[in-house]
C-alpha cells in the first residue's frame, strides 16, 4: 500500500500516528467548526441547547470562547497537522475563572441555554460539575473532539498522549469530565479512573469525572 487515502488526509494521518502541534489563531476558526460536529450529538450539548438551530449556533459559541479565552494563556489548544481534531488543556493554577463554565459566560452562549426549556437545571448542572472539580492542582482536559470525518483514525489518542507525557514529565495528576459513557473506557485506555458522577437534577444527563494520576518515568 504507498499513498495517502482520504480519510489519512482529513485526519492529518500519513503512516503511524497524526501528526499533532500547538494551535494558533488562524486555527480558531476550523476548530471551532471541527468542534461543533463533533459535539453536535453530545448528550450534554443536546440538554443545554434545545433544538438542533440553537444547539448548533451555542457550540459554535461556546468553542469559539473556550479556544480565544485559552490561547490567550490560562490553557494549551493542541491540534493536528490537518486540524482534524483539537484538545483544550487548563493550565494547573490557572483561576478558575477560566474554566469552560465560565468561558461560556463570557459568551452570548447562555442566550441559548436561557432560551431553552431547561434553563435552571442547566445552570444547576453547570455549577455541579465545576463543584466536582477536585482542588489538587492538575492539568484539566476543558475539550477534546475530533472532526466525525476524521473519527476513529488515531486523532484523538495522539492528541491526549502527546500532552499526557508532558504532564507526566511534570508529575502532575490531570482530570476531566467525560460527557459520554462510551468514552469512558477510551479515557481509561489512557489511564483516567472514573471518581463518580454528575447528574442533572431531572437524571436526564450524567457526566463522569476522571482522574489521572501521573505515570512515574518509563512506566
Ligand atoms: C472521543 C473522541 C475525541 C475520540 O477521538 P478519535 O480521534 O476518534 O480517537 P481515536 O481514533 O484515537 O480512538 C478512538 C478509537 O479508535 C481506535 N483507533 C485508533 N487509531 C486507529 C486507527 N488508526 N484505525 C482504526 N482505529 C483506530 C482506538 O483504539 C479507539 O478505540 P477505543 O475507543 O476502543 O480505545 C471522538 O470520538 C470525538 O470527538 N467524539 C465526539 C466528541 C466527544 O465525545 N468528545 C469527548 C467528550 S468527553
């Protein structure tokens, strides 16, 4: 087999493992995009936005907060060579206020969220999970999505190791919260434990915190 197919060329994918780099500015823009179909089934998403318009234009939104307010230097924006996939990594230390929950809040993201249905339980699941947020110092995963198209292909694995390494050589713990059930066992591949869980008050929506604990060197 010589040459690279389509699906290597939207992952950024030649032969072995994507090629991953920090994020610019010119970036912002396709991974805001890249970001929103991958989260445009997300089952949190789908609680926080009604309907499908509003879901769309709110991840929009929020992603395009969360990657400026962390390129600007609480966080880290990694990305493939293709930009077929992003990770947004919290600095430890950085103030809380900039955490997703409040990179929404520098967004007209809530229009959404206040317009929909379930507004105060969303707000409630919001302050839930930044509350679940342990207070250790760690390295803190706001953000990690891979372009559907590009699913699948070593994108998201490539981004979370070349990051987790670093902050292994750093013998820092990192955490994040999983939206999905079915990433739970990708996450723990990567050697995040489950530490509970987060539910919305009407048990709609469930999101798992994760803890990782740093890897001693060569291990
Ligand atoms: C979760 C997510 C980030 C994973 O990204 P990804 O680029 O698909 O991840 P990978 O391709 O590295 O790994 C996914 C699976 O494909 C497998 N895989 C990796 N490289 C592969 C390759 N070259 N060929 C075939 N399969 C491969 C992996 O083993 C992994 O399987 P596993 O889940 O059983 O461990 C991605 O599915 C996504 O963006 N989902 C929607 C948004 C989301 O849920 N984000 C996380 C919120 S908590």
């Amino acid at each position: 087999m010589s040459g690279i197919g389509p699906w290597e060329a939207v992952a950024g994918w030649s032969r072995g493992e994507p090629e991953v780099r920090l994020a610019g500015r010119d970036d912002i823009e396709p991974l805001v995009l890249v970001l929103a179909r991958a989260f445009a089934d997300d089952p949190v998403a789908c609680y926080l936005f009604d309907g499908e318009r509003a879901r769309a234009r709110g991840l929009r939104r929020f992603f395009g907060a969360q990657l400026r307010t962390m390129m600007m230097g609480p966080g880290e924006v990694w990305t493939t060579s293709r930009a077929s996939g992003a990770a947004i990594w919290v600095r430890p230390g950085a103030p809380r206020a900039a955490t997703w929950r409040d990179a929404v809040r520098l967004a007209p993201v809530f229009a959404d969220v206040v317009l929909g249905g379930r507004a105060s339980a969303s707000f409630r699941l919001l302050a839930d999970v930044e509350r679940a947020r342990p207070t250790q110092e760690h390295w803190y995963l706001a953000t990690l999505g891979t372009d559907p198209r590009a699913q699948g292909r070593g994108v998201g694995s490539a981004l979370l190791r070349s990051t987790l390494k670093a902050v292994d050589d750093e013998g820092m713990p990192a955490y994040l919260e999983s939206s999905k059930r079915q990433n739970v066992p990708f996450y723990m591949r990567h050697g995040f434990e489950v530490t509970g869980v987060v539910r919305s008050v009407d048990g709609a929506v469930s999101l798992w915190p994760m803890w990782r604990s740093p890897r001693p060197p060569g291990g």
